[in-house]
C-alpha cells in the first residue's frame, strides 16, 4: 500500500513542480488601457447660415434736372432791326437776325461779289430764333431815282443806278426784279396812281432795251400810298417820289 501511494505522491509532486515552473515566467501584465479621455461631445453649434447680404436696391435714378439754359446772351428781337437787304446807293446794308453764321458768310460773299467790298456793309447779327431767311432773295434798292413833281422823266443823274441795275441782271441770269413807283400826296388818289405807274414803267422799258428779259422784270405803281417821308415838307415830299427795287434771287443762300 505505501508504494502505490508514494507513487502517487510522486506523480503528483511532478506536476506541481511542472506548474511553479510555469508560474516562474512571468506572465505579461495586461497593459491597462487607460480609460479614454472622454472629449466632451460639443454639441455642433449650427453654423449661422449666412443670410444673405441684402443686394441694395438701386436707388432709382435721379432724372437729372435740366440744367437751366445759360442766361440769354441774344438780344430780343424786337430790339434788333428787320431782316433785310437794303440798298442806299452805292451801299448795300445787310441787317437782321440770320440763324447761322454760314448763311451770312454765303450771302457777305455774294454781295460782295455782285458790288465790291467796299459798297457792303454787314450788319447780320447770328440769333438762334431768327425767322426764316429770306433778305437774301430780295434787295430792297431805296430810293433809286427821284424825280420831279409831276413828272416821270430819269433825270441824268440817276443813270448810273439804272446801269448798275442792267449790270446786276446781266451777271445775274437767275436774278428777277420789281420796279416800283411811287408819288407825294400833291394830286388826287387816280392821278398819283397813274402817275407812279408811268414812273415805274419808264425804268422798266429802259432796263428792256438794254437787253433785259420782259419776263425778269415787272413794273409797278403805289401811288401815295407807300410813303417814306412827311409829306408835310417839301423835303419829304421830294423823297416820297421816287422809284424803289426788289431785287429777287441775286444774294439766295442756296447752292446755285
């Protein structure tokens, strides 16, 4: 019985010594893994959606007042002479308000050209709100002849009028006119008419047979009617019988 249990004892010694061996190796001691630091959940701020930048309206326009036109720098027309082209042998006067200083050059040249520098005077002033032009179409020759009471003879020193007339028509093909006749108040209504008629006509037929075209030249008569002068003088009576010209198309603006 001892054998058997000392066997056992033996068997069992071994084992156990087998196991203390064991145990001498030291076993790895499990790394303690440290507690993860809990990082504090943030809640997420919400981003703060931009609102979005208000475009700004465009202020409307400010229609741009009208700047206040400039002070008149015109005179009135009611202060400045008639538009006009007037002939005072030997001077041509050319005054008035003409809406283009083109225009007035255009007309100075031609005046020139017809009657020399020397006998054009120009008096045009540029003003924006001048009528229409229409001085260059017509001359206005005051005065042209005078003649004595009653009767309708040229007198020899209005001849060089009547030549200057011819010569205006022969360089001017284009140029037309009207003779107009004129008397004083010293006769009767009827007899000055005719009076100034006759007048009238004798300049004509002169102009006639000097080679001016019937068709470019009328005759006219306005008796007493017209006057330019007191007639309560004997001076003013004498420049009241008289012949005057219009002069149609020989200063005209236009192309030719």
């Amino acid at each position: 019985m001892v054998f058997p249990l000392l066997g056992v004892l033996f068997v069992l010694g071994v084992v156990l010594g087998q196991c203390a061996k064991s145990d001498d190796v030291a076993q790895p001691v499990p790394t303690a893994v440290p507690a993860a630091t809990e990082v504090p959940t943030v809640a997420p701020v919400p981003s703060a959606t931009a609102e979005p930048t208000a475009t700004a309206e465009p202020e409307p326009t400010a229609t741009a007042e009208a700047t206040p036109a400039p002070v008149d720098q015109f005179p009135p027309l009611s202060d400045l002479p008639e538009q006009a082209a007037i002939f005072r042998p030997p001077t041509l006067f050319l005054q008035g308000p003409v809406s283009s200083q083109a225009t007035i050059d255009v007309i100075y040249s031609r005046a020139v050209e017809a009657l020399g520098a020397a006998n054009v005077v120009n008096e045009y002033v540029v003003h924006p709100d001048a009528p229409p032009f229409e001085s260059g179409n017509t001359i206005r020759v005051e005065a042209a002849l005078l003649f004595e009471l009653g009767s309708a003879e040229i007198g020899p020193d209005f001849i060089d009028v009547l030549e200057l007339a011819r010569l205006l028509f022969e360089l001017n093909p284009q140029m037309t006119g009207i003779v107009e006749g004129h008397t004083d108040v010293s006769g009767g209504d009827e007899p000055n008419q005719v009076l100034s008629e006759r007048r009238a006509n004798v300049v004509r037929d002169y102009l006639l047979a000097r080679g001016v075209g019937a068709d470019r030249i009328t005759a006219v008569g306005f008796g007493s009617s017209e006057p330019v002068a007191d007639n309560g003088t004997e001076e003013g009576r004498q420049r009241n019988r008289r012949i005057e010209f219009d002069l149609r198309g020989l200063l005209d603006p236009r192309p030719s």
